[in-house]
C-alpha cells in the first residue's frame, strides 16, 4: 500500500525505535529474578526510544516542534506543526514483559491532529490514520464495530491504580455498567485501546486523566475508522481535558449517558 511522505516518516521512525524496545523487552525476563529488578533499565529504554523519534522526526521535518512525555515540549521555529509522541505507551506492562505496548505519534497542525502511527513492536501491529484518508492496520482498512446494544458490547476502560486517579468515581461508573455490558477490559495502554476500537476489538472505551501523547494518535484513529471521540463529559476537546470515550455513534451515546448517571 502507498503511503503519504508524511505517513511513512512516521512509520519509518516507529519501527526504528521499536526495533529497540523488542530487543529491550527480551531482557526484561532476566531482569525479573534480579533484587534490583527491571525499573531502572525500563526508564532508560524508554527515554532512549523518545530520543530516537526525536531524531528521526526532526531530521524529516526540521522546525516541526516535539511534545514527548520524557522530554517535555520543545519548541520548534515552525509554530503550526508538534508532534506528539510517546515513546512507550504501557510502561507498566512492558516493565512486567507484558507484550502489550506502543509507540504512539501524531502530528498536530494548528489545533487539529491530521496523522495518527500506534506501533506494538511486539506483535508488529503498526496502526496509522491520516485526516479524511481512513485508518489501517498493517494496510487492512479499519471500520469500528456496528454493535447498537450496550449489553452485546466489550467495553475498555482505566482502572485507577495507587496515587492515580479518583477511585470512588470509577467504582460508581464500573458499578453501574457492569450489569450492563457483555464485558469489561482493561489493559493497560491507551493507545491500543483506543486503536482496538478502530479496529472493532472493542465496542467503546473510556478513560480520566490522561495526557495528550496518550490518546492523540489513536483518537484519529478511531475518527478516522467512523468512531466518535469525546471528553467523558460530552465535550469537544479530550485532547485537552485528557479524560476520554470513544465508541460508535450510538455506543458512544449510551456509554455517555450510564457514565453521566454514574458521576
């Protein structure tokens, strides 16, 4: 399949990166048994595979500015164009060598996401949109799933763990949905959620207090598979808000409605 220049600058640095993070993932297992265990050796993979992206982006778009989740902003002399990259989406699981994480790119033109690259080097799953251009996985167009009842739908979701999060309002909304839906799932990286509802993995997902290297790339994604992104509160921009829900129009309209009722 052909790809845009732009798309295929992104691919071509996510598959460079990820390259280290497999290589990296084999030695957590060695790590594991050791005392010390595998934190300090997770940080430098992760910090070293922004640094990379860093590399490979600004070299193919020199002045494009850089937002990483290690490195924070950096300012480029072309003020309309930011990447937004997280270099290892799952950190946690990729610490336990669990092989569900991701390298997460997209660009922002303006205020607006145009490109979208969710790469798990572990399985070689490479997730890319580009604005009004659909979305693929591994060149197969996505579509999210057609499901219209809450109870036949897999519903991804945060789970908020110690020192993160409201905790009693996520018992309220998981209590309240429970009952409803075929399933819960929670697993650990919000990108691949949200590009499993771009592939109709999931029925919907949802999520509070992430960050913009979390849900930029894969909330184009879903967009661009027909899904419907919003702010958990029905506004526009969860982008900025960081708190997240996806799903298919309909879907996405009852998910609301329980999570409403629930706050």
């Amino acid at each position: 399949m052909i790809h845009s220049a732009l798309i295929n600058v992104m691919v071509k640095a996510a598959r460079r990166a990820g390259r280290n993070l497999k290589r990296d993932l084999g030695e957590i297992e060695h790590l594991q048994v050791s005392l010390k265990g595998p934190a300090n050796f997770v940080s430098r993979a992760d910090k070293k595979a922004e640094e990379m992206l860093y590399e490979d982006l600004s070299k193919a778009r020199p002045g494009y500015g850089f937002i990483g989740e290690e490195g924070g902003t950096r300012e480029g002399s072309d003020k309309s164009h930011t990447w937004i990259v997280d270099p290892l989406d799952g950190t946690t699981n990729f610490l336990h060598g669990i092989p569900q994480f991701a390298i997460s790119i997209a660009l922002r033109r303006e205020d607006t996401v145009i490109a979208g690259v969710i790469y798990n080097p572990a399985n070689d799953e490479l997730y890319i949109a580009e604005r009004g251009k659909g979305a693929f996985l591994n060149d197969q167009r996505l579509r999210v799933a057609a499901r219209r009842q809450l109870h036949e739908c897999v519903i991804a979701c945060g789970l908020p763990h110690i020192g993160r999060g409201d905790h009693q309002l996520f018992l309220r909304e998981m209590t309240a949905l429970q009952p409803r839906v075929a399933g819960l799932r929670r697993f650990g990286a919000a990108s691949l959620d949200l590009a499993f509802v771009a592939a109709g993995r999931f029925d919907a997902y949802w999520e509070r207090d992430l960050q913009p290297w979390d849900i930029a790339a894969g909330m184009i994604m879903v967009r661009e598979a027909g899904g419907t992104v919003s702010d958990v509160d029905g506004k526009t921009d969860a982008l900025t808000t960081g708190h997240v829900l996806c799903g298919n129009e309909v879907i996405h309209r009852e998910l609301a409605r329980v999570l409403k009722a629930a706050a």
